[in-house]
C-alpha cells in the first residue's frame, strides 16, 4: 500500500505530506483546489513523463517521494532491484524518489539508489493502477486482459504449462539453427573444432599440475644463481676459515672457562650448546638442497615448453587449465553434433514435429478454457455496470486464435480485447477505444470488482469515475469502492457525496491565499468536519445537507 506521498514545489504545491491508510480512502475538494496534482504527482514517482511548466514559480526543481508498504505484494520487485543494482528494501518498505529541475534536469532514485526513468516505470507498473484521464491503465493492454481472463478462471497453471513448451520449442529450433548453415561455413566450423579438440587434447592438460607447474620452472629457471647463494651459506656456516662453526668452538672454550670460575654461568654455556646444534642442522639443511638443485638446461627447456603452453591456452579458451579442459569438452561435443548434421537434424526435425503437436493441443485447451469463461466473466461485469448506471451496457470479450505454431506466444494461442458498448444499437468497441473517462472509470470500477480477488496490483486509483452520474448510481459506486478496498487499498478522487461517504478515511484538499502566493493543501477530516465537507458536497452547510451527510455516514 501506499503509506506517504510528499510533493515539493510542484504547481500549486510548496511542500504537502499526505499520509494514507488501508482500504478506501476519499479526496474530495473545491473544484480547482488542487486535487488533480495528487495525481501529477503520483504520475511523476511512478516514471511518467515530466513537464517543467508545472515547477512552482520561482522554484528551481520539484521533488516527489512516495514510500509503499510491500507486505502484500505479488511480484519479483528483491530480484529485480538485485538484477539493476539498487539497494533492497527494509521491513518491506519501499522509498520511490523523482526530482526534475527547471533546466531539464531529472533524477529518479530507489531506495536512495540513482536509477533510469525505465526502471522507476517498471516498479511502478506493479504497484498502482490509475483509472481516470490519465495513461497509467494496465487494464487497456491486450496482454493484460488475458491476465484478467485467466486470472479469473485459474488458469495459471495451464498457462505455466504451454510457456514451459514453447520454451522447449524455441529450443530446438535454436539448435536448429546451428545446424543449418552454409556448406562453406559449416566447412570452417569443422575445421575449427577439430583443431581446437585436438590442440587441448594434444596438451593432456592436468588441473592437478597448475599450482606446481610454475613453481618447478622458476626454481630451474634460477638454478645456478641458487646452488650460488646455497654454496655461499655453506662457506659462511663451516666452509670458511673463521667460519660461524669455527667461532663457535672458540666461544664455546672462553664460556666453559667462565663456568669453572662461576657455577651459576652453566646456563649461558647450556645456550651456547643450543645454538651450536642449530648451526649443525643448519649446516646439514643446507648441504641437503644444495644436493636437490639440479642444473638440467634440458629439463629446463622441457619445463619452460610446458608452462608456454599452458598459458597460450588459457588465453584462447579460458582462465585455467580447468577451463580450458571445459571448453574442450564442449568442443569436442559440438563437433561430434557436427560430424553426424544430417542424422542431428533428423532427430531434431522428428522432436519438433512431436512437440508442435502437443504444443497446439496444450493451445487449443487453453483457447477452450478461455472461451467458456468469457460468459461467465462479461455477465458479473455486467451486472456491475447496471448498477453503476449503464442500465443496458454491455460488456463482451473478443477471442481470436491461430493454428500456427510459430506464432504462439508465452501465454498460448490467443489474443483478447475487452470492448464495451454503452448504449443499445451502438456496436462494442475496444475498451481503450472509449472516449470519456467516465465511462472508463467505472468500467474498469466494475471489472476491479469482479476480479478484487485476483488482481495483483496492490494500489487502485480512481479519478472522475464519478462523472456524470448521480443519485443510486452515486451510492453503487461507493459501495463498489469499498468492496475493492477490502482486497488492495483504493484511493478515490471524488465530487459526489455517497462516494466520499463510504470511505475508511476521507481527505480534503483546500487552497488559501499565504503571503500573497494560493497554496494547495491537503488535510486529514475527523468526524466532525468530514460531516462538514460531505454536506458542502451535498449543496451547502445548510441544515438538511448536514443531516443527510450525517444519514450516509451511517
């Protein structure tokens, strides 16, 4: 649900905070007021166009931000802020941010995350459904009507199941096609694979001999400089004259001639002791990898082939030896696909037959599903309408389908296109093709009623649905209004009393005159002024409005 909506300098606007709650909320208000900036607003959070003309004079950019309550909704936003790179949401709220500049700056943030005005659209198509003059209306797209339709008749799953086919089908084709190529290019393609399979199979290269091969080429790469500095500790430890060994001794024979003087010296020449050993072992250390160097230019030469190699490889085809075994396989898989095309293309062809078959049988059953709900579906719309005063309006749903396989779709065989007739003798229409938006608005009304149960969309806006009508109609639409708001949260923008009436909370947007500049302004009505307003909307604070506004708040 929509929790805040905060508008700075935008129109009428300087800085207005709208906080709503669950259910239905009502905006009602004097005519020129201010209550169609609610909707820019929303409009602009959402990632529709911006038009700097509405900046509030002398400001330098407009900023709109909404936060949106998450808990209830049904769609992929974690994977698709993952997949662009914004920060995730905390405790299920979402923070939405458009800021524009009069010089034609814009920036829309998610999260606190920069972002494209694609993305903000996107997110913004999950999260409310605009109804009334404005373009925010999924329900006039032919692809989201088929959503309703199965929506309302279960058919997820069958729809699951024909996608999961057509995927399998565009597979097969895929590998059809790299198959099928010219006899010079398919000519290349078997020469390039052959030398690549039988280059890495050539190298018998093992993942196991990466981390050591390195290290055994260095080291006999640096052998004689080594065995140098090798020979050189040697001489240093006992080798030389006055060697660390030599002066060992004579230190051991003064530290012995201290003991017989003073017995509390046996320590130091303990120590001493100590550190002869030391040498001692270092000594024979020394000797022992002067033995293991090996000055071999042949082994040398093996070696430094070997690592060449193995690099000149795994720049082609990989990082690491265990890439390249990995590409290798692949190659080798590739070019046995190759070797036998007819016989591949063959089997390809056969399994493609096969799964066309299923594929428009899985169609055709769904085409099927889909027609016996359409009456099912126009009639409760129907009978919606008539209480919303389209006494003998008519709503019908136009099927159309193909046989051909390749131009299925994800969603089956066929198209849908809601179209609407308002009056007797006029034929149906689509529904994107009617004119006012008040018949619109309560067309959609009356289908968001139908389908409250399965409808994902968790924010329902409806503006002017009210247009036009008056007395019972007035009263349906209300209680319509409150119907839906019992499945998503409904904000409504009305003239008409009933509609106001039947809200969980009501909101009136008012404009006054502050240091000579009109300000819009939007307030939260207790009981006591929402009575107040209903009775303005009714025809005047007279005693009779007041009682009737008190009458419809039950």
């Amino acid at each position: 649900m929509l929790e805040t909506l905060r508008i700075r300098n935008l129109a009428l606007v300087t800085d207005l905070t709208l906080e709503l709650g669950p259910g239905y909320n009502a905006i009602s208000g004097e005519t020129g007021a201010g209550k169609s900036i609610l909707i820019g607003a929303l409009n602009l959070v959402l990632g529709e166009r911006a038009d700097r003309t509405l900046i509030r004079a002398e400001a330098d950019q407009c900023t709109v931000e909404a936060t949106f309550d998450l808990a209830k909704l049904d769609a992929p936003l974690p994977t698709f802020l993952e997949e662009h790179g914004l920060e995730p949401c905390e405790d299920n709220q979402l923070l939405l941010k458009r800021t524009f500049t009069a010089a034609g700056s814009n920036r829309q943030f998610v999260n606190g995350s920069a972002t494209t005005l694609a993305v903000l659209k996107q997110i913004g198509e999950w999260l409310v459904d605009m109804h009334g003059p404005h373009d925010h209306q999924s329900l006039l797209h032919p692809a989201r009507q088929l959503a309703i339709l199965d929506a309302f008749g279960g058919l997820q799953a069958s729809r699951a199941a024909f996608t999961e086919l057509l995927q399998r089908r565009t597979a097969i084709e895929q590998a059809k096609a790299d198959l099928v190529v010219d006899e010079a290019t398919y000519a290349q393609q078997l020469d390039l694979l052959r030398f690549q399979v039988k280059e890495i199979t050539d190298a018998a290269l093992d993942p196991a001999e990466e981390e050591n091969l390195e290290a055994d080429y260095q080291r006999s790469s640096n052998a004689a400089r080594l065995l140098e500095l090798c020979q050189g500790a040697l001489q240093l430890v006992s080798e030389n004259e006055g060697s660390l060994l030599d002066r060992s001794g004579d230190l051991g024979r003064v530290l012995a001639d201290l003991q017989q003087v003073d017995d509390s010296a046996t320590e130091l020449v303990n120590l001493h002791e100590e550190a002869r050993t030391n040498l001692q072992e270092l000594q024979s250390a020394l000797t022992a990898y002067a033995d293991r160097v090996d000055i071999d230019p042949a082994q040398l030469a093996t070696l430094e082939e070997r690592v060449n190699l193995a690099q000149s490889l795994k720049r082609k085809y990989g990082g690491s030896i265990e890439a390249v075994n990995a590409f290798g396989d692949e190659a080798a898989q590739k070019l046995a696909t190759l070797e036998s095309r007819d016989e591949e293309l063959a089997r390809l062809n056969a399994e493609l037959d096969s799964l066309e078959t299923e594929l428009i049988a899985a169609g055709q059953k769904l085409t099927a599903q889909r027609a016996k709900l359409i009456p099912k579906l126009t009639k409760a719309v129907t009978a919606h309408l008539n209480d919303l005063g389209f006494a003998q309006s008519q709503l019908d749903v136009a099927l159309t389908s193909t046989d051909q396989p390749a131009e299925a779709k994800s969603t089956g065989l066929d198209t849908v296109e809601f179209q609407f007739a308002p009056n007797p003798g006029e034929p149906a229409r689509p529904l994107r093709a009617i004119a006012s938006s008040g018949e619109l608005a309560r067309v959609m009304l009356a289908l968001k009623t139908v389908l409250a149960a399965e409808d994902s969309i968790p924010v329902l806006i409806f503006d002017e649905v009210d247009a036009n009508v008056g007395g019972e109609t007035a009263h349906a639409v209300g209680e319509r209004m409150r119907q839906i708001a019992d499945q998503r949260q409904v904000l409504c923008i009305t003239h008409l009393a009933p509609v106001a009436a039947a809200a969980q909370t009501h909101y009136v947007v008012s404009k006054a005159v502050i240091d000579g500049r009109t300000e819009s302004n939007i307030s939260l009505l207790d009981e006591k002024s929402r009575v107040e307003e209903l009775a303005r909307m009714l025809g005047g604070k007279v005693e009779a409005a007041t009682k009737h506004a008190e009458e419809l708040l039950g």
